[in-house]
C-alpha cells in the first residue's frame, strides 16, 4: 500500500467537510493530513511494516 493512497483519501475526507477551525472533525483530519504529509517517508515505513503480502486491503 502506498502511503500517497492514504494520504489522498485523507485529503478527500477533509474536503469534503468545511473548514471550521473550532469543528474537531476538521480540526483533527487538517492536522492529521499535515502530520502524515510531512512524514510520509517515516508513514511508508509504517505501512510496510503493519501491511503483510496477502493481507486484505481496499
């Protein structure tokens, strides 16, 4: 799985909610995308680490 993946269905979940600084849905998909975005190397690895060959993903 590749971590781009996630990271653009993250970024689609966060569109499609307004933005609302004082909302914690919003709030916490904003900083979330921003956190993964900036550690994307570090999420990879996460990923290949958690994801196993044959394991169900979407």
């Amino acid at each position: 799985m590749k971590a781009e993946t996630l990271l653009a269905e993250l970024n689609r979940l966060r569109a499609d909610i307004d933005e609302d600084p004082t909302d914690l849905e919003w709030f916490t998909l904003h900083h979330v995308f921003c956190f993964v975005s900036y550690n994307m190397g570090q999420f990879q690895e996460y990923l290949d680490e958690s994801i196993k060959p044959g394991d169900p993903v979407p």
